[in-house]
C-alpha cells in the first residue's frame, strides 16, 4: 500500500514542479503536424505577428482559440 502512494507522489511530482520548457514559434512551426496536427500554412495563419516563445499547452490551446473565431 505504501508503494502505490509513493507511486501517485512521484507521478504528481513532476507536474507540480518543473516548469513546462518553452519553444520559439519558429521550432513549434517546424513539428506543428505532430504537435497539433495542423498543415504548416494554418499554423502560420494561428501565429501571424506573434513572437517570443510558448509551451507546447499554450500554443495549442491559441490554435484552437484562433480556428473556433471563423473566417469574418
């Protein structure tokens, strides 16, 4: 029993504390198939302008922002 609580604190360890590394759009741009599954011209149109450097759950979660806004 003690094993499978120790397990759970392990498991939950590392989310809690080590910050998620940060990638430039450009790198994220390189390998948006197999990180969003999205073509390279929509990810390019998500990340039109911006700049700086984002973790992979963020930039995800701006892909998903931009393509629920359609087209005006």
């Amino acid at each position: 029993m003690a094993t499978t609580n120790k397990k759970a604190v392990e498991a939950a360890a590392p989310a809690q504390g080590k910050a998620a590394k940060k990638y430039t759009v450009e790198k994220l741009q390189a390998n948006c198939r197999q990180l969003f599954g999205v073509s390279t011209s929509t990810f390019a149109g998500a990340t039109y302008g911006m700049t700086g450097t984002y973790t992979v759950e963020e930039m995800k979660a701006h892909i998903e922002a931009w393509s629920k806004k359609g087209v005006k």
